[in-house]
C-alpha cells in the first residue's frame, strides 16, 4: 500500500513524535511511506526515522498555506497513493483544499489536541474537514467536543489513540527511590501546561516544609509566559526546589530517574508525556481534565488544575508514599500503557480506516 504523510514540519513535540511512530510503524509493515514536511526546521526524530531509511521530504515553498494545497495537489497526482494521513492545523486544512483541486483521495487528517474555543481559525477547519474521509482525534475528549458542535462529522470520526515506544520508555532496572524525591515534568514551556499554578503549588508544600525536588524540562513557546515564571519563582523563593531545563531527544533518561511524575496542563489530547512516564513505570500525577481520567483511572492521582492547593494535596500524598507504594503504582501504570498504548493497535486502526 503506498501511504502519503503530511505534517508542518518535523521538531520536538508530541505530534511529531506519533508521526515519526506512524511511518516507522507502516515502514515495518512493508507499506510505501513517504513523509512529506512544508518548513526546513531541525528534524528532533531524524535519528529514528533514519534506522528506517525513511527520508522527510521538504517542499519549503508550501509555507504559504495555498502553495501548500497545490503541492500537496501535486504530490497526490503523481505518488497516487492509497491513504493521506495529515498532522497538525495548517497541513490538514490545506490537505482538505487538495481535495478541492481534483480527483479526490483518501484522506484521513488527525486532530492533536482538545479544541478550547471555538475561534475562527477553528470554524474554517472544521467547515474543511467535510471534504475529508476520515476524521482521526487522538482523544475521546475531542471526539466528543466534534460531535457537540459539528454532529454532521461525527460519522467521519474515528478516534486512535496515541503509541508509545514500548521498549523505549522502559523502568530502569532496580529503581532506586531517592529520600528526597524528584518531581519530574515533560512539557513545553506555555499557558497550557499551567506552570503558574504549578509553581503555587510547589509554595504551598515549602511552606509545609514538605522536601522534593522539582525538575522541568521543555522548550520556551511562549518568551511572555516564561517571564512570568520567572517573576514567580523569584517572588516565592523557589530557586532551590524547581529547575527549569530545555527539552530533550532523550526524554527516557529523565523518566529513569525520576521518582514522580507531573502533568499539570489546563487541557491536553492524548499527552504522550504522561504515557511515556507511565510506560516508563513512574508513578504518576496529572490534571483531571480530558483523556486524563481514561489514562490515569484513579481520581486519587488527579487534581483540578485551576486550584493550587489539590495540586499541593496530591504531589504531597505521592511524595509521602514509601518504596513498596511507588514501586506497585509504578507497575500498574506500566500495565495500562502496554494495553492502551502499543504499536500494533495504532498502525492497525490506521491502515483498517478505508
């Protein structure tokens, strides 16, 4: 089968990573793949796609979102293939347009995240999306949020939840849990990860004298946001209990050494964060928001983001936890990941939709 995938463009991020697991995974499958990308932007998944010998192919001239339909037009008419999986906003709207520009193709586009609002930039791909096969969210939360607001596309929606490198996010043998814990945290750096929140949160247990060390790591999207991170940190004297790191290609270090695990976001999709660290057999804390509670499946390890002190609550009760509790936590979150969250499902649901 040949199979066509579209995507902005190849850096870190979560998105990127599922498609570098969708043509790796199609690849091994003896299928056709081509990856085809619209930014010439440092590629964070180069190293894995090459074990595959799959190329990204860069038609930077596609920035523009109108010279992007026209070659992805072009690409179509002389690759015909027999799927279009499209990634990420601006991909997937012009992928819709290509539709208009000729014969038409199987095109299955892929929403990454939980629409917040209803903007109109959001209007235009969601009236685009009728001219889509298939409409593939990575989360229930999305799925249900389409069929409340555009019922006309619910028949089109098919959700596919994300794969995790099984034997890439592992448990380090013989974790050692240390008598001061570390708090570990995979994100970018914006609004959406609610760090402000976060940050009174980690007051809140200083000021119970409650001892643990806080790492993040994550790249800055937002230079505003990360001020006011800054500003805080410094208003409640945090230097010396969170550290703040840029991300990096080999996130399953950090999951190896961590004790804990915390994803505060205020909304998410399907986050490929908390799967890896529960993969990774990292007992794990997270926002009661979206997919969350499918993933998590125990109110105890969730909190309301929006409230400083449940955060403070539940990072304090995990802390507290001996090694014997962490340890069978740890075990159970990596049960769940391999049933939810293996490579065989994802590129299964993909290559089933027709």
């Amino acid at each position: 089968m040949k199979i066509l995938l579209l995507i902005d463009a190849m850096p870190l991020g979560g998105a990127e990573r599922q498609m570098s697991y969708l043509a790796i995974g199609l690849k091994k499958s003896n299928h056709n793949v081509r990856l085809v990308t619209f930014f010439d932007l440092m590629n964070g998944y180069q190293n894995d796609l090459d074990k595959y010998n799959i190329a990204v192919e860069i038609h930077a001239q596609g920035k523009n979102p109108i010279k992007r339909a026209y070659i992805i037009r072009k690409i179509v008419n002389n690759f015909k293939p027999d799927k279009v999986i499209a990634y990420k906003y601006g991909t997937t709207v012009a992928a819709c347009v290509a539709q208009l520009l000729g014969k038409s193709f199987n095109l299955i586009v892929s929403e990454r995240n939980t629409t917040q609002r209803l903007t109109r930039k959001e209007r235009l791909k969601f009236y685009l999306y009728r001219f889509a096969t298939h409409i593939v969210p990575n989360s229930y939360s999305q799925a249900e949020f389409i069929e409340k607001y555009y019922p006309d596309l619910y028949p089109k929606i098919t959700v596919i939840t994300n794969m995790i490198d099984l034997n890439k996010f592992n448990a380090k043998q013989n974790r050692s849990y240390e008598p001061i814990a570390t708090v570990l945290t995979t994100a970018r750096i914006s609004s959406q990860k609610n760090i402000l929140n976060y940050l009174k949160a980690i007051n809140i247990l200083k000021q119970r004298k409650i001892k643990a060390k806080f790492l993040w790591y994550g790249y800055i999207s937002s230079t505003k946001y990360m001020k006011q991170v800054n500003e805080l940190v410094e208003e409640f004297n945090l230097n010396d209990y969170i550290k703040f790191y840029d991300g990096v290609t080999d996130a399953q270090r950090l999951y190896q050494s961590a004790d804990i695990f915390c994803l505060p976001s205020n909304f998410e999709g399907f986050p490929n964060v908390l799967c890896e660290a529960m993969a990774s057999q990292l007992p794990t804390v997270a926002s009661n928001i979206c997919d969350n509670p499918l993933i998590l499946r125990d109110s105890q390890y969730m909190f309301e983001p929006s409230e400083p002190i449940e955060i403070a609550n539940v990072l304090e009760n995990m802390i507290k936890m001996d090694r014997k509790q962490r340890s069978e936590l740890g075990l159970r979150n990596r049960d769940i990941i391999v049933n939810l969250c293996n490579e065989k499902n994802f590129i299964d649901s993909y290559l089933n939709l027709c």
